[in-house]
C-alpha cells in the first residue's frame, strides 16, 4: 500500500484489513513522504498489530505510488501479493476467497470485482464493470485498445513469484499505471488467470475536480504510457492491434486535447505512433486534423459537426 497524508481516512482501509477471515497476512505500507501525522499514526499501529509494517520510500526512488509499490513488492515475504490504495475498503472474506481460488486450479492470478463508494455506509456497484475470462491475446486486446479498462491494479491476486524481481510498476508514470503495469503481466509473464464475478473490495471515488492542467499531464503521460508498451509489442501485435491502437488515440484526442495544451505533446505522440504503427498518410492527417479542432476551435461553432464527420473517416482508415 502507497500512501501520503492520508492520517484522516486510512484508518478505515487498515480496519478493513485487521477484520479479514484470513488472519496470516502482512499489510506492507510504504510511506511517500507524508507532511501530516500518517508515518508516525502508522508507527503507532505497528507497535500493537506486527502485521502491519510501515516503511519510508527510500529517498533515492522517485517520488510517487509506482516507487512505492515497487519498494513494497521487494519487502514482501507471503507466498501471495495484492495491491491495495490507501483509502480501499475489503470485504471481509477478500483474502480468504482470493486465495482459495488460487489454490483452486493453481492459478498464477485471480480478479476479482471491484466496486466503488463515496461514504462508506453507501457501497455502489458499477453497472459497466468487466469480467474478463479470455486467452492472453484477447485480454491484451482489451488493454490495449478497449474503452474500459479490464481491471485495475487492486483487483488481481498474484503468485508472488509470478511478479516479483520480474515486473514492476513504471515510476515515470502518474497515469496509466495500472494499464502498463497488467499489460506488462500478460506479456512478460504469460499468467494463468481467472476473473470472478465477485465483488470484495471498494475503491473510493475523488471528490477533488480536475485540475486546470490535467489535459497536459494526461497526454504527457499517455506519450511516456506507449512509449513504454510499443517496446513490448511484436511487429506482428502492432499490426494486429494498428486500427484500435489509432482509433484509442484519436478517441483521447478528442476528449482531453484542450486549446491550452501544447501542441507539442500531441505531435509527439503522432510521430510516435507513425513510427511505431506505420500509420499511411491518411490516418496521421486525421489526427493532425482532429488536434487542429480541438486546439483552435474547440466548443465553436461548428466543431461537433466537423468532428463527426472526422470520426467517420477514421472508422474507415
């Protein structure tokens, strides 16, 4: 678990853990430099329950939940390993039915369901969830071109050995991490997996709106998200996932680019996806185009129009 100045909601999610069916667990957590009272609160709790272990992130790795996972994957010593975020609910049999499961067909991971609350007393199921039972090739087809994301980092329990020293989490991202990090999984580890149809665990919702820079840093990060992912694409997957992959970008375009956002950015993810998809002359003008819309006119008249009919012609690149 990654945490920073959470002193005011984590103790729910420790809650949440301290009452599981399954009683031998270690709950890892990493501290990412905290200004409140966390690191010392769970110092505090450590000193009565040695299951929970509190760890400082090392000053010479970067800033930011992906060292601290890593950091966190290296310190663990239980023969499973799941991720959780600091202000996560369990259900009470979690551990326990995820590591039934694994032993149920030796599984080197199982998904379970996630839902999602607000206010504790008022737990919400999402209607558009996924469960993804499919070959290795179709899972990281939807990762890799499908609007939803088929799970998220805390959904999965691991075989340790499946992961640890083998894969870990790309510090250079603040998005997308779960996406790189499970694709990751599927190509470099070839797991075993099931997914269930069982919800037992709770993400909380942000209540915090968006900053005034958010479209910069979600497409600054989406260059550095497949600037990774193409290394560990075949020529042979590129070509295979090309019209999605082209289509996945066209779509973040249309829904993040702003007139504030530098061009730049987008260029650079256009050249890179030339590069790396041998994308014709056709397709990088429809992108180039739909930045142009987006950058100069956007929300004026006439742009959703224009934008109709330059999502038609890329349904047919």
């Amino acid at each position: 678990m990654p945490i920073y100045n959470r002193e005011f909601l984590v103790l729910e999610t420790i809650a949440s853990v301290c009452k599981q069916t399954y009683s031998h667990w270690e709950c890892i957590i990493v501290d990412d430099g905290s200004t409140d009272n966390t690191l010392n609160l769970l110092k505090q709790l450590a000193a009565t329950e040695t299951r929970i272990k509190p760890f400082e992130r090392p000053i010479e790795t970067p800033k930011g939940a992906n060292g601290c996972r890593n950091y966190g994957l290296l310190k663990a010593q239980g023969k499973y390993t799941m991720f959780l975020d600091s202000d996560d609910l369990l259900v009470d049999t979690c551990i326990e039915k995820r590591v039934e499961k694994l032993l149920e067909e030796k599984y080197d991971m199982v998904v379970f369901s996630m839902g999602i609350f607000r206010d504790p007393k008022t737990l919400m199921i999402p209607e558009n969830r996924m469960v993804v039972n499919e070959s290795l090739e179709d899972t990281l087809t939807h990762f890799l071109t499908g609007k939803y994301l088929p799970w998220n980092v805390s959904r999965p329990m691991f075989q340790t050995l499946l992961i640890q020293n083998k894969v870990s989490f790309n510090e250079e991202l603040q998005l997308f991490q779960d996406d790189e990090f499970n694709i990751k999984v599927l190509k470099l580890c070839r797991p075993k997996y099931v997914s269930i149809d069982s919800t037992d665990m709770y993400y909380r919702l942000p209540d915090k709106v968006k900053s005034e820079d958010y479209s910069t840093r979600f497409l600054s990060n989406l260059n550095v998200f497949y600037n990774s992912i193409f290394r560990y694409l075949s020529p042979l997957e590129k070509q295979k996932h090309k019209k999605g992959l082209f289509l996945k970008l066209f779509r973040f375009q249309k829904e993040y680019l702003r007139p504030d956002t530098s061009f730049k950015i987008v260029h650079d993810l256009i050249v890179l996806f030339r590069q790396e998809l041998q994308l014709k002359k056709r397709a990088i003008l429809i992108l180039y185009f739909g930045a142009i819309l987006n950058r100069f006119y956007f929300k004026k008249k006439g742009y959703d129009r224009c934008y109709k009919l330059l999502k038609r012609q890329a349904m047919h690149v």
